[in-house]
C-alpha cells in the first residue's frame, strides 16, 4: 500500500460517489484533515456516510458550505459534479487546487496505463482489454468509471504490470497531467449537452485524453468518426486506427463478421465474432490494437474474444416469450447508442424509449423508426420532446411504467418481433442508475414469462 504524508492537509471532497469515498479512505490512512461535501445526498449514499464519520470523516450533507472551500489546502470534485457551481468558484478564485480522482490518483501510480473513453463502447471496450492482458498473462487492474475508481489501487497491497480505466468526459475534465501510456478514443456524438454549452466543448473534453501524451505513447482512434478526426492534427502519440480506411503497419479492418489487425507487418484474424452489431467489433478492433501495444498476445486476445459474451444491459438478451424476444439496452442514454442498438436487429422492433432528457436530437431516429420500428413505447420525463421530434414515423404510445410499457409490448407483440429497451434518455427520471432501470426491465419480462406457465 502506497504511504504518503498529508499531515495538517486540509482537503475537501466534493461528491459522496465511489471515487470520492476511495479518495477519502487514502487520505485518511495517510493523516489527512478530510472533509466530505454532498449538496445532494440520499439513502444510496446513507453506508458511505456511516463508514466515513466511524472514520474520523467530516460531513457537510445537504449543501455546501463556503467557508471549507475557501480553507482548503485541495478540493477533489467528484465527475457528477459540474464545476461551474459557485463553491468551486470561490476555490478557483483563491488560486487554491481544484482537482479530480483520476488526476489525483495518477500522481502517485508508476505503472503504465491504458485509458479508454468515447461516447460509447467504453465499458465493453475496458473490459475486454482486460481480459485480454491476462489471458496474456499480464497482471492487470481495471478501475475507473467502469465501477471500482483508479484511487482503489493506492490501497492495493498488491503490484500489477499494468492498469485499464475507462474515463468518462467529466473526468478528462478535471486532469492536468495525467498521461496514459495507451489513449483509446472510441467514437465521439451528442450526449451530455445539459451539462456542455455546445458540441465543440464536448469534443473538446474528449480529446483531453491525448494532451500529455508523448511521441512513444500511443492513441487507438476511430478511423471513420468525423468528431474524432478534428482532433487528429494534434496528437502527438504513435496513432493506431480502427475502421481505417487507409493502408499502415498498425490499423484494424472491420469485416461483416470478423476483424482483421495489422500489427509490425502481420496479419490477426478475429473470426466469427458472437457479439451483435457493427459497433462491438468496433469496440473489439480498439481494443485488440490497445492490448498488442503493451505486450497482449495473439493468442490472450482470440481467447478474450471466443471467451466474451457481452455485458449486462448492453444489448442484453433476457428472455423468449410466444416468439418474441425481450432485449434489455438500458445502457443506450443517447441517440447514438439507440442508432447502434437498433442497426443490430432484422426482425420488427417494438422499441421502449424514454427517461430524463440529457437534449439529444431525438430527430436523428425518425428514418431507422420509421423503417424498422413497429410501435413505439414512451415513459418518464421525455416523452413529449420525443413525440414531438419522432411523430410520424411508427405508432407511439405513452407508458405510465416502464412495467407498463414491458406489458403493452406483450400484448401488442407477435411471434417474430424483438421487443427493445434502448432508452436514449438517462434514467434518473424514475431509477437510480441504468443499471437499476435495466434490471426493473428484466424483472418486469420473468413477470410475463411466470404467467405463461
């Protein structure tokens, strides 16, 4: 475990989430004055609490109170926290450090990393690096936005060669030095615009993963997304392209079913790729050419891909029920995602959509509703910013529940179609997280299924 000294260091944490409470737990084992600040705290966040006042934590829930930004030595703003409230204001003002975890973090990790970001695709992209290190036989630690925060490994006993973090804009928002070894950058639309003034500044975020990196570093990049080429001309690393269109010692081809990397001259063939749709062999090309650049093998990544099936509220198959098949997608929270969830499908959809409004162009969806969408099922906040960006493509029905809308799906469905959940909305609306939106989806399908027997 890394020791530090933070004696008499009076450092406040902005944000009750995981990566702040991971920070807290460091800084505390090395003597820091800690405080924690919530402005809006709630049951989720009732065990933190509890764990960080046995631990000599102060907590300031509810609200912010200026007086502990201004007498800080550093402020850590959690991702979730937009950092043009007037707290951090006061903090920039007085010239005292407003940093993020993973900057944080990072100052005090040795070991190469390998960063991943973009719209989409950054968990399933993380994980499968991952596991494509190890079965190479690498010891790796994967952290991040992807669940346990890069803050965890300061409190790790144990050395690993190398570590995979998948990193959202918000927390590329905050880094000042971090320097990954490897940068991935998936593909690049509009999300997040309730928290960016415009397009530009979202790409603008995204591309802070490149700008400490160095000639012998290396940037995995969309060789097709026109967001992501603006930020080509300024790269320094060594570039890797995926879904290139042009010839080079080190760029993956995407084929109809398979992916072929060139990599010093030779040739990987990724064959009979399980997962559906264009973009996870996308994904699976960004992350074979990340994991040959620190040493993967050939063979660790053919067994990550014939291993990997997916995870959870991505795509997700859950059930059959009279020939009709219920996918869980609650992961899509923007407009692209529901474009690729929806190109993934042959069959006729009836399309769940819905939740709180992050102003995607919901507009972008009319030509693949129209053309493959059978009924369209609404519920939460958005529903008429989608009605009225959408009408006229396919019947639209406005749910209560997204129960609700799971049992119109069951009634109005036939034998052949797919019935999708793929929101394009966030889902705090009516759900803590997609993950519980996701499962309340599931839950609601074995419901069906159990009236069928």
């Amino acid at each position: 475990m890394l020791k530090l000294d933070f004696s008499g260091k009076k450092i406040l944490i902005v944000g009750m989430g995981l990566s702040g409470v991971s920070c807290a737990r460091f800084l505390i084992k090395n003597h820091a004055d800690v405080t924690i600040t919530d402005n809006s705290f709630g049951k989720q966040s009732a065990s933190a609490a509890y764990e960080m006042e046995k631990r000599g934590v102060k907590l300031e829930l509810g609200g912010h109170n200026r007086t502990s930004f201004e007498n800080s030595d550093l402020v850590i703003v959690s991702p979730g926290v937009p950092l043009t409230i007037e707290p951090l204001k006061y903090a920039y003002n007085l010239n005292i450090p407003v940093t993020g975890e993973i900057e944080f973090a990072s100052q005090y990790i040795k070991e190469p990393v390998v960063a991943v970001t973009g719209t989409n695709g950054k968990t399933t992209t993380t994980t499968l690096i991952g596991k494509m290190l190890e079965n190479s036989g690498l010891k790796v630690f994967v952290c991040g936005n992807i669940g346990n925060p890069l803050a965890d490994y300061l409190m790790s006993e144990e050395r690993v060669d190398i570590l995979v973090v998948e990193i959202s804009s918000f927390q590329l928002d905050t880094i000042r030095d971090f320097r990954p070894k490897v940068s991935v950058l998936l593909n690049i639309s509009e999300d997040h615009l309730d928290r960016y003034g415009s397009m530009k500044e979202y790409i603008a975020s995204k591309g802070r993963i490149f700008m400490n990196q160095k000639e012998n570093d290396f940037a995995v990049i969309n060789g097709k997304d026109s967001a992501v080429k603006l930020l080509i001309p300024d790269i320094c690393a060594e570039k890797l392209c995926f879904d290139a269109g042009h010839s080079g010692e080190n760029r993956a081809v995407i084929q109809k079913s398979s992916v072929d990397i060139y990599n010093s001259n030779r040739v990987l063939n990724i064959p009979d790729i399980k997962l559906m749709g264009k973009h996870n062999r996308l994904n699976i090309a960004a992350a074979a050419l990340a994991a040959l650049s620190v040493n993967g093998t050939e063979k660790g990544i053919l067994k990550t891909i014939e291993d990997f099936r997916g995870l959870s509220h991505r795509i997700e198959y859950v059930d059959t029920i009279n020939g009709v098949k219920y996918y869980n997608d609650s992961k899509a929270t923007n407009v692209d995602a529901v474009e690729k969830a929806i190109k993934s499908f042959t069959s006729p959809i009836i399309l769940i959509m819905g939740g709180r409004d992050k102003q995607g162009d919901f507009e972008k969806l009319k030509p693949l509703i129209k053309s493959c969408v059978k009924l369209l099922l609404l519920t939460g906040e958005a529903v008429e910013v989608i009605i009225k960006a959408v009408k006229g493509t396919a019947p639209i029905e406005k749910c209560q529940t997204l129960k609700g809308a799971v049992f119109t799906a069951y009634e109005k469905s036939n034998a052949g179609d797919c019935v999708l959940l793929s929101p394009a909305c966030s889902s705090f609306d009516m759900f803590e997280s997609y993950m519980d939106r996701g499962n309340a989806f599931i839950r609601a399908v074995k419901a069906l299924k159990s009236r069928e027997k």
